[in-house]
C-alpha cells in the first residue's frame, strides 16, 4: 500500500461505527525513534560496539523485558543490558532538556479534532509509564487521554494483543470500533491481534512486509492526513 491509500471496504465498514482511537507513542505521537537510535549509537560507542542504534529496527514495539531478551540473546548473557540502559537514557535525558521533546506533525490538531468529535482517545505505548508520562505531561496533551497503557504494566510485549485490549477495555469500547495508529509492525500485529483496525504512519521504517501491509487500514504520511482519513470515516 503507498502512503495516503486506504482499503475502500474497510474505510467504509468503520463509517459510523468509530467510537475510540488508541495511539502509540515513540515515532507516532513524538519524534522520538531516531534520537533513540542516536542514543544507542552514542552508548553502544562507548561500550566498543559500531553502529548499535541499528538494533532498533529489530525493536520497535518491545518492551523493557522483551528487547533485554533481545540484547542478551544477540550479544550474549554477559552484555550489561541494565549499564546500557541507564546510560542511553542519560543520554537522552541530557538532550531533552537542552530541547524538549519533539512532537510529531500534526499531534495537536488530530488531539483537537478528536476531542471536538467526542472520540474517546487512548495510547498504548511498549515504553514505561515513567518514561511516556513524562514525556505526555512535558507536552501538555495528558489531558486528552482516557487511559495511558504503559509497557510495564503488561506480561507480554507487542505484537501480542495485550496492550490493545487493555487499551479498549479502560475506554469501555468494542474492538472493533476502534481506530489504532502505529508506525511499527509489531504495533500493527498488536492491534491486528486485538481485533482494532490498525493504520499505519510509518517512521523510521518506511515499508513493511507483506503480511503486516494486509492487516492495515490505511496508510498514511502524517497525523495532519489521518485527520482528513477520520474526517471522511465520521462523515454523515
């Protein structure tokens, strides 16, 4: 599927049935990927690795637990994944501070719009709940959400459904009337599994693999063109 297309048959299916959309976080509400990957780089340096932010590409969607398996399974059980971590977020941290957190294109306007509609909002996030709360309040959008489900307060890590059907249990609405934007394909395979319809905003990975291109609705440049997708799915 290109960006901006959308499967007609489900477009329409969800006409007058959406009641709830749940949003994921990293590379979807804040720019956040690429300085994870940055940061990676920067620690995975100073612990003799080359290139270690590339290991994100084969991460996003993980929770804590599920990408320390990840490490240690690929760089062995000795690799000090808890050292790493701890330094990496030292490293983020330090950039945040000096520039705050950066907000996806069009994060603001779809939040209004969806308030202005009377849209139950959620995000499901494979981040901890110290990490997403402090960057959703730092941004002052804490207001909007219904329910925040963090990756720490889950047993399993996207792509199993987990995350999503807690996400749609604290808003109180049937899968199937919910909306979840991604930009992973292990959040597409999570909404998927869940029985939400998933939409794709991709970021650092522009193309995903066939399998994961069927499960979604549509696909989309920016949160700016999701809200003329949603304008169209409200539409009397």
């Amino acid at each position: 599927m290109k960006l901006n297309e959308f499967d007609k048959q489900r477009a329409e299916e969800l006409k007058g049935n959406l009641n709830a959309v749940v949003f994921d976080m990293d590379g979807l509400m804040f720019n956040t990927e690429w300085l994870i990957k940055y940061c990676w780089d920067v620690t995975g340096k100073e612990m003799g690795y080359d290139n270690f932010g590339d290991n994100i590409y084969n991460t996003l969607g993980m929770n804590y637990n599920r990408r320390r398996e990840y490490f240690l399974d690929k760089y062995g059980e000795d690799f000090d994944f808890e050292g790493f971590t701890d330094r990496y977020r030292e490293v983020s941290a330090d950039y945040l501070a000096k520039n705050g957190t950066p907000v996806k294109k069009g994060l603001i306007n779809i939040l209004e719009f969806l308030k202005e509609n009377k849209i139950k909002m959620a995000v499901a996030t494979s981040s901890s709940r110290k990490y997403a709360m402090s960057k959703i309040y730092d941004v002052g959008i804490g207001g909007y959400f219904d329910t925040i489900i963090c990756g720490d307060m889950v047993t399993k890590s996207k792509p199993d459904p987990q995350i999503y059907n807690m996400a749609c249990d604290g808003l109180g609405v049937d899968y199937t009337s919910c909306i979840a934007f991604e930009d992973s394909p292990n959040g597409i395979r999570s909404a998927y599994a869940a029985g939400i319809n998933p939409i794709m905003i991709p970021d650092l990975l522009a193309d995903a693999p066939e399998e994961v291109e069927e499960m979604i609705v549509a696909k989309l440049e920016d949160l700016d063109e999701a809200i003329k997708f949603l304008k169209n799915i409200l539409e009397k």
